[in-house]
C-alpha cells in the first residue's frame, strides 16, 4: 500500500471509530464520552498525517463555537437572575385549566428554544414544570413531553436554535430573517400538532378539574439583573435580524451581560456547556480529515445518484442519520454532499428541518431529551421510553413530513 492509502485507511478507520462512540454515546467500559471521542478522533487525524495540525485549526468554524458561547451566557444570566422563574410563576398565575398550561407550556418551551437553544431551555424550564406540577399535585409526564418535543419544534424555525443549525447558518450563510420565514411555518404546525396528540393522549388529565394552586410558589430573582438580561437579548435577537453576522452580536451580547456588580463570572462559567464547544472542535477536524483523505470525487458521484437534492429524500436521509449519531455529526457528515447541490439553499433548510424534528423520534434522539428525562428522574418522575416513543414517533412522521412539503412546494 502506498502512503496515501495508508492515510486513507486511517481516516476511514479514524472517523468509524470516532462515530462509532458518538452512537453509542460512550466507549463502553471506559468513561470516555462524545466530547472525549471527538478529541481522540481529531487528535489522531493530525498524529497520523491525514490532516496537518494548520488544516485542523482551520477546519474548526468559529463562528459556530463564537455564537454559541455567546448564546450560552445569555441564557445563564437569564436563568441566574431568575427571570425563567418569572415567566413560570406568570404562567401558573394565569393557568386555569390543564389544557390551557399544556398550550402555556409548549409556547413558552418552543419560543425561547427558537431563539436561545434548546438544550439549554430544557435544562432551564425542566425543574421549573416539575416544581409546578408538584405544587399542582398533577401527572407530571405529559408536560415534561411538552416541553422536550416543543423546544425540539421550536429549535428548527431559527439559526440559533440548535446546535446544527448554528452550524448551517455558519455553512450556508442564509440570512436569519430568511431562515425564520422558511422554517417557522413549520415550526409552528408542529407545536399544534405537538399540543393535539397529547391532549388526546392525556384526555383525563387535560380535561379534568381546574388547576388549584393553594399557595403561591416563592420566586427567587434579581429583578434589575432579570431587566438587564432581557433587554440585552431582545438586542441581540433584534441584531440577528439586521443582517448583523449571527456570531458577533451573540458574543458581544454575552459580553456586556459579564460587565455588573450583581454576578460573580465564574456562575456564568460554571452554566456554559465546556464539552458541546469541545464535541464541536473535535468533530470540525474528524470530518475535514475524512473529507480531504476519503471523499473523492467518484464517492460524491455515487452520493448523487441518492438523489439527495430531492427535498423528501434529503429528509429522510438527514432522519434517518440523525437518530444513528445524533444530528450535529449527522450535518458534518453531509456537509460535503450538499456543496455540489444547484439549489443549496433549500438543501441546507431541509436539512436544518430534518435533522431537528428527528430528534423527537425516541428519547435517544436528542440531547434536549435526555436533559428532560434526567432530570425527571432525578425528582423521581419516570419517562420510559415507550411513554415518549409513543408519541414522539407520530410527531416526528407528520412534523417531517409537514416540513419536507412545505420546502419542496
């Protein structure tokens, strides 16, 4: 073999194993994680020659890991000012019937997550639903549904809703408004569909008596700081919408949300997600090595003859994908396929479309997801898999297919 086969050989065997763990979620019998096999994967592209270590620094988009440690501080000052609490006790407030906090719950959860990310809505509103519900003396299953699959909903209709769409916003440079009118139709069929299929499915508990809160639950939060959180992120969002490079608003958004007297940096730290950034960078570098060393142009002309610029074949390929490795792998994994598209722009959108609305097939679908079932567990309240598959399968078919033709009209 000569050494261009031998490099070549590597990065397959590099990037399979390095999928591999992603799928699987951790290399079992270690406790290497996503993150770690990111780093593995993309340290031993540079050790092994596939990639030289200039190439792997500039394989790493910034723009994506700057927009979203920006969007992250946002999210921990409003959590940390209490303002989420705000919006919760608001919400019971105004609650009467079941029905109507289920409608409350999927807006609230699907809002935030279009603009501020959904994992980190999840684990913001998550405890909030559960203290509620509690109080409440109600199931609280059916809304913590409600919450997972609306912000996954939710997340599809903007660039900064997720994690891959950040990354697509990065890629394909479609402009924030534009992305929004595309994609929030669908969106919001979705969280529709979301509030219907749980309303039928949970008839007793939606339908019941009237919600009955005896006291009302203590909210703790800085309210100057809550002001000054909201105001810098209704900047920010305001900005995305000025055509103003996604990354640079967000960054400096969190910047400024850094200079005050009421917070200790270090709590903001401690709320930004170090691993995701890392899983990011590491998995930036595994893909431009086997794309450089394995994707030749006879692979991408077998690639095409999948028919991958056809909107519903994209999307099922994306789903399908998704649920294998997870969607932030899965869109670096067909990155390279949708360059040679003639209409790229709607092969990005649909791809941004499928990749999020997979997510809500299985528990295992989303990060979003697990953060909701973890901690529901962790206050004792057991969401099995069959409870959400249930529910999150037919979501998925209908929210997809809604998507796939709305794009493609």
């Amino acid at each position: 073999m000569s050494a261009e086969d031998l490099q070549r050989a590597a990065a397959v065997l590099i990037f399979a194993a390095t999928y591999l763990v992603i799928a699987l979620g951790r290399l079992p019998g270690f406790r290497l994680d996503r993150a770690g096999a990111a780093l593995i994967g993309a340290s031993l592209m540079v050790a092994t020659g596939v990639i030289g270590l200039d190439e792997a620094y500039r394989a790493i988009d910034l723009d994506t890991i700057v927009l979203l440690l920006g969007t992250m501080i946002v999210v921990a000052n409003l959590r940390l000012s209490g303002f989420f609490a705000l919006v919760a006790a608001a919400v019971a407030r105004r609650a009467r019937r079941p029905v109507t906090l289920l409608a409350a719950t999927i807006l609230v959860s699907g809002f935030f997550s279009a603009f501020l990310v959904n994992d980190t809505i999840c684990l913001v509103l998550t405890p909030l639903v559960l203290e509620l519900l509690r109080a409440l003396r109600r199931n609280p299953v059916p809304y913590l549904l409600a919450v997972a699959m609306a912000s996954n909903i939710g997340s599809a209709a903007t660039i900064t809703g997720n994690p891959q769409n950040i990354m697509i916003g990065s890629f394909s440079h479609i402009a924030y408004g534009r992305f929004l009118a595309a994609l929030a139709p669908v969106s919001l069929a979705g969280l529709v569909i979301v509030f219907l299929l749980i309303a039928a499915t949970y008839r007793k508990e939606m339908f019941g008596p009237p919600l009955s809160l005896a006291e009302p639950i203590p909210v703790r939060a800085n309210r100057p700081l809550a002001r000054k959180a909201v105001a810098v992120t209704a900047a920010m969002v305001a900005a995305f919408f000025l055509v103003a490079p996604p990354a640079k608003v967000a960054i400096v958004a969190g910047a400024l949300l850094l200079l005050t007297r009421r917070l200790k940096p270090a709590r903001v730290y401690r709320e930004v997600d170090w691993s995701l950034l890392l899983l990011f960078a590491g998995l930036f570098i595994v893909v431009a090595g086997i794309e450089k060393a394995a994707l030749s142009g006879d692979l991408l002309a077998a690639a095409a003859r999948l028919r991958l610029a056809s909107v519903p074949v994209l999307s099922l390929v994306a789903a399908i994908l998704s649920n294998l490795v997870s969607n932030v792998p899965a869109v670096l994994v067909l990155k390279p396929f949708i360059a040679p598209l003639a209409d790229q722009r709607t092969a990005w959108l649909a791809l941004a479309m499928a990749s999020t609305l997979a997510g809500n097939f299985t528990i295992l679908g989303s990060v979003a997801n697990l953060i909701v079932v973890e901690r529901a567990r962790q206050a004792r309240v057991e969401i099995g898999f069959w409870t959400y598959f249930r529910l999150g399968a037919p979501v998925t078919v209908l929210t997809i297919l809604i998507g796939a033709w709305w794009l493609a009209r």
